[in-house]
C-alpha cells in the first residue's frame, strides 16, 4: 500500500519547495505537507482548484485542448498545479523557478503511485 505522505515528502526533498498539497478537483484537501506553517494548505488547495478550473475553460475557449500544467509566478515564488486526472491535482508552492523542472519530473514519476493510493488508477 501506498503511503501518501511518504510520497509527498519527496516533493519537500526538493531544494526550495515549500509546501506540497494532494487535493480533489471538489477543493478539498486529501493530505498536504509543508516546511513551515505559514500558508492554509486547505485554502490553498481550494483556491487552485478553481484556478484551474478556470485555465481549463480558457483552453476550451482557445481551443488548445486540455491543461497540462499550470504555473503561476509571483514576487516570492511560484505556485504549480498538476491535474491528476478528473478526480485529483497536486499543488506545489515553490521558492523561484530554480528547481521547477525537477518538480514537474516529480509530479510525472509519482503519478501512477498517488493514483494507485487514491485508488482510482
């Protein structure tokens, strides 16, 4: 069986990650880990949820066919939103965009073991 946390935890062995969140596309949190407790990882989680569903309606509308990934870059960092399938998305709040690829690389090697957990793979 696979251990959800054990998983994510990977994502914070990333230099510069801050904060990893497993949410359902209904906005609530399945688990989350974080460095530091400054951010709501359940807000968090809800908000990008509805952010993505956004960026999915802007992909219809543009016809560029479905989201793959989304990233979002602000003064302190970045935010990345990976659909997990219908049913999932991971959130991974990031310091800068030094070590971005090697979380995307994350999100795809980890896919099939945090679906096979969720047990809808």
């Amino acid at each position: 069986m696979v251990d959800l946390k054990q998983t994510l935890s990977r994502f914070l062995s990333i230099p510069g990650v801050r904060q990893v969140i497993l949410v359902g596309r209904e906005g609530l949190m399945i688990e989350g880990l974080t460095r530091d407790g400054k951010d709501d990882m359940e807000a968090v989680g809800a908000l990008m949820t509805s952010g993505l569903g956004t960026a999915e309606a802007l992909g219809q509308e543009i016809s560029r066919g479905s989201v793959v990934g989304l990233l979002l870059e602000y003064e302190h960092g970045l935010v990345s939103v990976d659909p997990l399938g219908d049913f999932a998305l991971i959130v991974t709040l990031l310091e800068n965009a030094s070590n971005i690829s090697r979380v995307r690389h994350m999100v795809r090697a980890s896919r099939n073991e945090i679906l096979e957990a969720l047990d809808i793979a």
